[in-house]
C-alpha cells in the first residue's frame, strides 16, 4: 500500500532571499533540508536566528519537527534548542537558531544548508494522574545505564 502524501503549505517572506524550498537531498533521506535566507556570520557563542525565508502551515493532526544538520556539527556549528518544534498554529518565519563553539567566527551564505525538517504526526493525547510502576531498575535519571 502506498503511502499518503501530506501537503505543508509554503509561503516565501517577503524581504528574504529566494531560497530552495525544504527538499529531500536523497530518495532515502528522513528529513528536508532547509537553506538560509540571509548570509551571517556566526559568533563564538551567541545565539543568530537565521533566516529560512518562509512561513508554513501544516496538514491538521501534524506538527514539523526542526533538527540540526551533523555535516555543521562537526565544523562547531549547533542548532540551540534541538530539536524545535513548529506547532501547527505558528505563523511566523522559520527560523533556525545557531550557534558557534570555536574561536572566531563562522559564515552562513544564501543557500547554505542550516537545519532539515520533518512533518510528525500528532497523536491526540490527555493525561491523567495515577501510580507509575517501575519496568526495571532505571529510575535513576541523566545517565542511569551508566553509559
């Protein structure tokens, strides 16, 4: 059976660089790239929201998901707040928030690759108080498998 496409809807920020709309690099790919809209340069840690030059709208039931790219990382370039979230009633520009660990500064060009996005589905869901019972010994929190 084939699977259904959703449609995000895109729409270009007036002001910003005609960029690449997200794209699959590879037909294996998991998550669209995103482009910048804006050429900057990145400084040794301060936070730069950078430019996508679009806002979206999701199918209902979903919500996209933004994820730092690991070609950047290796370079010292971090997405901060990963991975965020466009919830579906978001109307702003995307926007990607990054930041430089190495000494001096980076540059982002118009068109360079910053972030990759995915559509998630949204399962509805509630909560409820009640006891919470232990599936094993792992209670212990931030590196409790001692990894």
């Amino acid at each position: 059976m084939a699977a259904r496409t959703r449609t995000v809807v895109v729409e270009r920020v007036e002001g910003a660089a005609p960029v690449a709309l997200p794209a699959l690099a590879t037909r294996g790919a998991a998550c669209f790239d995103l482009a910048a809209a804006e050429a900057v340069e990145l400084a040794r840690g301060r936070v730069t929201l950078v430019r996508t030059g679009f806002r979206v709208r999701c199918p209902p039931g979903t919500f996209l998901e933004v994820r730092p790219r690991s070609g950047l990382s290796s370079r010292g370039v971090l997405m901060v707040n990963a991975p965020g979230t466009i919830d579906r009633d978001y109307s702003g520009e995307v926007r990607v928030p990054l930041t430089f660990l190495f000494d001096g500064t980076y540059a982002i060009q118009v068109g360079d690759r910053i972030a990759q996005m995915r559509l998630v589905k949204d399962l509805p869901t509630q909560f409820r108080t009640g006891k919470v019972r232990a599936v094993a010994s792992r209670s212990g929190g931030f590196g409790s498998t001692g990894r």
